[in-house]
C-alpha cells in the first residue's frame, strides 16, 4: 500500500513486522537532518561547538556570500540553525554559488530553511576538518553495524552537494549537505531510531550523550510563539515553534491526540520516517522513496511536502492502538 512501502517496526530489542524490502535505498530527503544531524551531537559531546555558539565563531566566511548577509551572519547562533529560527531563507544554492539571503534578524522568526541546515554542514566541517560523511560513517554508522561508504556503502551513502559549492575559500576538504542528501535503507533508518530510544546506546557503547537525545525532543522555549512565516508556512507547519525540537520534530502539543506525547520524528518529503515512541519501546520506519504528484489540499506522499502531522495520523494511529497495553 501507499502507506507501508519498506515499512519496519521495532520494538526494542526485536524486528516485529516489516513490509517490502528493509535493505532497498532510497532518499532520505529532510530525514537528513535529523540521520546527518548525529554530527551535531558529536561536537556537542565533544564540546567542539555549543548551541548558543554563533557560526561565525567557527567559520570565519559563515553566511556569506552574498555580502548582503554578513550584519545579520554575525548573529546567528547554531541552536537557531538547527530550529529553523536563523531567518535564512528556505531555497539554497545550486552548487555553483552561494546565494540564500537571510531575510529576517535571527531568532525572530521560524521559517523551514534548508539554506540554514546546509550552513549547519558547513560549520561542522569546519570545526572536525572532515568531511562529515566519512566522519558519520567512523563514528555511528559502523558502529550500528551498517555499511556508510560515502561513495558506496550498502546501507548509507551521503551524496554529492547539489544545493551548494563541495568545496570552501579554495580549499579541497568536501563538504556535505544537511537539509537533504544522504541515501539509507529501512535497516539503517531503524537502527538510527534505536539508537535514539536507547538515549545513544548501542550494545554497551555511548554513541551520542543521553543529553543530546534529550535536546533533539525538547523545543527551546526561546522559540516558542514566534510566527512562522511566510504566510503560507504559517499554514503549512501549524505548531512549528512550540513542536520542533533540535533537527527532529515532536508531537508534544498533541497535534495527533492519539499519539503518545514523547513521540518524536525524522521526516522528509515522501513520507520518509524514522518515528520513535519512548514510552512504547517503538521505534517506526517508512522508507517510501520519491513523493508523487501534489494532490488537493495536504496530501499524504506528495510533492506539496509540509509539516502538517494530519497527514501522519492514519498511518501512526492504527499502530500506536495495536502496540498500546
């Protein structure tokens, strides 16, 4: 069905039902925020950066080109990068040139930015000197028992930029994208979800700070109330600044009533999702590959891809009712 294509569902510690072929890879879209978003939480452990630390701290050419960024590129902080509240504009480049304005005064709006995530990329590589595919690979996904070749590995592989330049000032270090570009299969994205309920444990070994897994659930409460703008995003992601926490969503306004509250998400275009449930031991996956053509009004799976959580509900409730004691 449209719903449950590559569809896995864990119960820690067990595969309880999956659907079609767990090991086919697909685009992960926007789920590259939240999958390539382990990074963060790497130099967040590491005390490599801090949220309230700004990009230009770390990246000297932080936000600019264009010139016309470079007042507002001064204040914005990587929490605000990482929450959609840097006032980047959504569009990014084009490989060639960087080009996203920012729009707004950091930290004064929400706007779903994928310029703004992409900036995140950079800094980070900047700060491990590495390019992040390789570094995610070392240090998570071999660690998950996946193979994460940049170039060619079976279950994760991290493209090639398309939005924005692959290399810096000159440089020959490859940069990588987060607002989209990595490509997993249901395996991967499952074990990733697993790795987030087990509060960044797997088999014994600290992956990622039980303090990080909390940050990505937790909305920062400087954002709540802020507009989301522009209109039609205000229409489109109803809830955003009090739901979205650090690079992965969360249900904690109850958006969907018959879903647990600690429910928190990876989601992209596609319905592509690594759904996990603390409070059922579960952890759900859909790996649904490419969305269709846009439909009327908010559509499951189509290209009108928004962050309107009604679209999730038929597909979470059912299992949420069957896993309930």
């Amino acid at each position: 069905s449209t719903l449950f294509p590559y569809t896995t569902l864990f119960r820690s510690p067990y595969s309880v039902h999956f659907w079609g072929d767990i090991d086919v890879r697909k685009e992960m879209k926007s789920v590259t925020k939240s999958m390539g978003g382990t990074v963060l939480g790497l130099a967040l452990d590491e005390s490599k950066v801090t949220l309230s630390g700004k990009g230009i701290d770390y990246m000297p050419t932080f936000g600019t080109p264009p010139a016309d960024n470079a007042a507002n590129a001064q204040l914005i902080t990587l929490a605000q990068l990482a929450t959609h509240t840097s006032g980047f504009e959504k569009p990014d480049g084009d490989a060639t040139a960087l080009t996203a304005i920012i729009q707004a005064t950091p930290g004064t709006q929400w706007t779903y930015s994928d310029a703004g995530l992409n900036w995140l990329a950079d800094v980070l590589t900047t700060v491990y000197q590495q390019d992040l595919a390789s570094l995610a690979n070392q240090r998570v996904w071999s660690v998950l028992g996946l193979s994460g070749d940049a170039a060619n590995g079976d279950d994760v592989r991290w493209r090639i930029n398309i939005q924005r330049p692959p290399t810096r000032d000159g440089g020959t270090l490859q940069h990588r994208e987060l607002a989209s570009g990595i490509f997993a299969n249901a395996n991967a994205m499952a074990r990733v979800g697993l790795l987030f309920l087990r509060k960044g444990m797997w088999n014994g070994t600290r992956v990622l700070s039980e303090d990080f897994i909390t940050r990505v659930r937790t909305a920062l409460p400087e954002n709540a109330g802020l507009p989301v703008v522009p209109e039609r995003q205000s229409e489109r992601f109803p809830n955003a600044p009090t739901d979205y926490g650090v690079l992965w969503w969360t249900n904690k306004s109850k958006t969907m009533p018959n879903v647990p509250e600690d429910t928190f998400w990876a989601w992209g275009l596609g319905e592509e999702l690594i759904v996990v449930i603390p409070s059922l031991d579960l952890v759900i996956v859909r790996n649904g590959g490419q969305a269709t053509a846009s439909g009327a009004g908010r559509t499951w799976n189509d290209r009108d891809w928004d962050g309107d959580v009604e679209v999730l509900a038929p597909f979470l409730d059912p299992i949420v009712a069957a896993t309930t004691p």
